[in-house]
C-alpha cells in the first residue's frame, strides 16, 4: 500500500495542474473566436474541468497534505512556463481544435479508467466517486466534440485520418523533449511508459468509429488500453 500511495500522489502532483490547465484553454480559444456551437460546448467543458481542479486538489490534499497555498504557488510557477507555439499550428482551425480536444479527452477516458482501477478505488469511498466522474465526464468530452465535428464539418470528415497522425507524431515529438507546456493538449509527456505502444493507435481508430469512418477496435484491443501493465507489475508504476 504504501508503494501504491506513493504512486498516486505522484500521479495526482501532475494531473491536478492538468485539469487547471482547461482554464487557459478557455480563455485563450475565447479570445480568438469560436463558432456559438462550440462555445456552448466550451462553457459546460470549462465547468467541468474545473470541477476536477478542485476534485482532484482535495484528493492531493488529503494523501499527500499538501496545502491548497501551496498547489496555487505551483499552478502559478506552471502558468509561467507556458508554450503554446509548440502546437499552435493544430489551433488554427476550428475542426483542428476539435479533434485535438477529442483526441485528448479519448486519452483522458482510457488513463483515468486506469487510474480508477489501480489507485482511485483503494482509497475509500470519496475518492472513488471522483475517479468515476472523471472517466464519465471524460468520456462525455470526447463524445461532445465528436458530435460537433460530425453537425459543423461533415465536409472534414475526409481530413481526419492525416490530421490525427499528426497529432501522434507532435505529441511523440513533444514527449521526446520531455518538456511540459501546459496548453492541456498533447500534454502527456511525462507519461509515456504508462501506456502500451500501440495506445495512440487505437484511441485513434476509436475516433474514428464515433465518427462512422472506421469499425470500433476489438473489444481485447480496448481493454488493453487500460489493463495493460509493464510485465511484472501490479500496477503501471508513475515515474
Ligand atoms: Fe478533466
Ligand atoms: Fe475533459
């Protein structure tokens, strides 16, 4: 147990800040306009979001005791190292945008789904309930953003199969440098030992399934995005 706690709060020190990266999103896809559709959806993802922020701040409080003063200095610290450019290119477009937020949040479904079985649900009752929400509103994410694309740019729909490659090959690229950025896209580079190689891959063709322009993967394929451990493992440990 307590290498499993250690683990987790090691996990909670960087998804914490994560979920708050939502709130720069927000604002900064705001300042540059978005169509009244996708603005409606942004207003219910962003109070979702920062219902996590606060969600996971109090499950990091509690294993970890850290103070909230404390987490609002690093969430500050964080906010300074900021670097959008590294994926600005992806932002500008607004079916770009879109399926950027439904690859991150089909991401965001399957890790937390993890997180939920190995660590979430060992900690009591309260804690489990935020680990369901998470994979609930998560998935909701990606189905919401999914929808659009399929109501806004059906004309797209042609694009998709390209554009997701490259956002596998900047967040591979990314990942490489090590380097956090704090956009909440393609911010998963600390945790790429926590995933079976072929985990873009599949997230990638469950896109494309919501979309209607590829069969779901195999239901094994889907469970191994998140049963997958490193051999000899209990749980994927946290680096
Ligand atoms: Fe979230
Ligand atoms: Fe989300």
């Amino acid at each position: 147990m307590p290498q499993l706690t250690e683990n987790f709060t090691r996990l909670l020190a960087r998804d914490v800040f994560s979920e708050a990266d939502a709130q720069f999103l927000y604002d900064w896809l705001l300042e540059r306009g978005v169509s009244n559709a996708f603005r409606a959806m942004l207003e219910r993802w962003l109070a979702d979001e920062l219902k996590h922020y606060q969600a996971l701040r109090r499950c990091y409080h509690a294993l970890a005791r850290v103070s909230y003063d404390e987490m609002d200095r690093e969430a500050a610290s964080r906010a300074k190292q900021r670097n959008i450019e590294s994926i600005a290119d992806f932002l500008v477009d607004e079916f770009s945008i879109l399926l950027l937020l439904a690859y991150d949040e089909i991401g965001s479904t399957y890790s937390y789904r993890r997180d939920l079985h190995e660590f979430y649900r060992h900690f009591g009752r309260a804690i489990a309930k935020v680990g369901q929400h998470l994979v609930r509103d998560e998935g909701q994410h990606f189905s919401n953003a999914a929808e659009l694309i399929l109501s806004l740019y059906p004309d797209r729909l042609k694009d998709v199969q390209a554009t997701l490659a490259q956002f596998d090959a900047r967040e591979k690229q990314l990942a490489r440098t090590g380097s956090y950025h704090g956009t909440f896209f393609l911010d998963h580079a600390q945790e790429q030992t926590r995933f079976p190689k072929d985990f873009n891959a599949i997230t990638m063709q469950v896109i494309e399934a919501r979309l209607g322009i590829a069969a779901l993967p195999c239901q094994g394929k889907l469970k191994r995005l998140w049963q997958w451990k490193p051999v000899g493992c209990s749980f994927v440990p946290v680096p």
